[in-house]
C-alpha cells in the first residue's frame, strides 16, 4: 500500500510500453502540437462525450494541459497515456489510469481515439494493454471503465475487453453538450411578493446515467 506522497514519488514502473500494433507512453513536453491536431480533426465527436472539448483548444492550451498532465503522472495523482502506431508514429487517441485510489490499488481506463482512426480496433487493443499494465506493473486489485450510457462506442469496448457491468448509476452526473432546461424562478411558482427581487431562471442541465464497468483481481484477472 503507498499512502504518503513520498512513496508515491518513490513507485518506479515503465512510462513507456507496447502491444502487436501500439506504442503506449507518458505524456511528454512537446506532444501538445501532435494532440492538439488529433482533437481538432475529432471535435465535433468529443464534444458530445467530453467536457474539455465543448471549446476547441489551442495548441497552447493543449501543450500546457500536457505539461500539467506530465507533472501529475511524476507525481503519481493521474497516469495520461498516449496511444502511437508503431509503423507510422501516428497518435491516434489517448487514454489514461484515472480516479486513483493507491490505497487499495483502483484504477479508472479513460479513452478516446481521434476519427479517422476509428473502426481499427486500436482502443480495444489500447485498453486490454492498459489493463495488463495495471495489473501487471500496478499490482492492481481493481480496474473500472465508466461512461455515459448512451455512448455506445465506449460500452463496446469495454464489453469486448472483458469488463463485468457491475451496474448503472441513474442520473448520476450533468451529461455532456446537453441542452439546459429552464426552471421557473421562486417567484413564479409560488406567488412571492412583487416586493421581493425575482430571482434568475436556473439551468438545470440534462443528467446522465453511467455505467459502470469493472475486472477485479481474483476474477476476471489473476
């Protein structure tokens, strides 16, 4: 077990690794450029699941948001991976080890694949690497995917990965690029005064339920 974050720091493993067609590694400084094309050409399909793409990031934005994601890899808070072909070099999508409880060794696969690259089974190959790696090099205990019901793409992976629906959270979080609804003020439901200020209309975004996949140690891998 690391509960401090001097054993954190200390935990070596490989940042880097490989399956048939996949080279997997850390984020580096520099990659901004390279992740940064993969979201514009895919925007318009991440916006729909992700709520870091309701806006299109400059490559900026993007290589800074690696920089952090580097430093939290170091630190062992989050682990973002990145996803290569291994005869072009291309980057095809990204994936990660999220929702990190060392304590008892749980971890979240995260993904997504740039459009062009989709329909190859590349993230089928990524996650079934990642979760050998957890498993493997993390000594992990348990190993979650979690993701909007409606996001079908995301379920098949994790059904054809050999993930256990362990069941579905109902309305569980705001859904993503979802139109808001308008909830009458106080004000007009319930026929306070004219002397009291009408309140603002809230928004009051669609929810989402999740489902929640899993593989536990002793069960679905050893």
């Amino acid at each position: 077990m690391c509960e401090s974050t001097n054993e954190l720091l200390l935990l070596e493993f490989p940042e880097q690794f490989e399956t048939e067609r996949l080279i997997i590694r850390a984020p580096q400084w520099g990659d901004g450029a390279a992740v940064n094309e993969a979201i514009r050409e895919s925007i318009n399909e991440l916006r729909q699941w992700m709520p870091w793409a309701l806006t299109t990031p400059t490559v900026e934005e993007t290589e800074a948001n690696i920089r952090r994601a580097r430093l939290q890899f170091l630190e062992r808070t989050d682990m973002r991976l990145h996803l290569y072909d291994k005869e072009s070099g291309e980057l095809l999508g990204c994936s990660g080890l999220h929702r990190i409880n060392w304590k008892i060794r749980s971890f979240e696969i995260g993904y997504w694949l740039r459009t062009s690259q989709t329909g190859r089974g590349w993230m089928t190959e990524a996650v079934h690497g990642i979760t050998r790696f957890a498993a493997r090099q993390l000594q992990a205990n348990r190993i979650e995917i979690r993701c909007d019901s409606r996001n079908e793409r995301s379920r098949r992976v994790a059904e054809r990965c050999g993930f256990t629906l362990e069941g579905i959270l109902r309305r569980e979080d705001a859904a993503v690029h979802s139109p808001a609804e308008e909830v009458p003020s106080d004000r007009q439901t319930s026929g306070v005064s004219d002397s009291v200020p009408q309140q603002a209309h809230v928004a009051c975004p669609q929810l989402r339920d999740t489902m929640v996949f899993s593989k536990i140690r002793g069960i679905e891998f050893s």
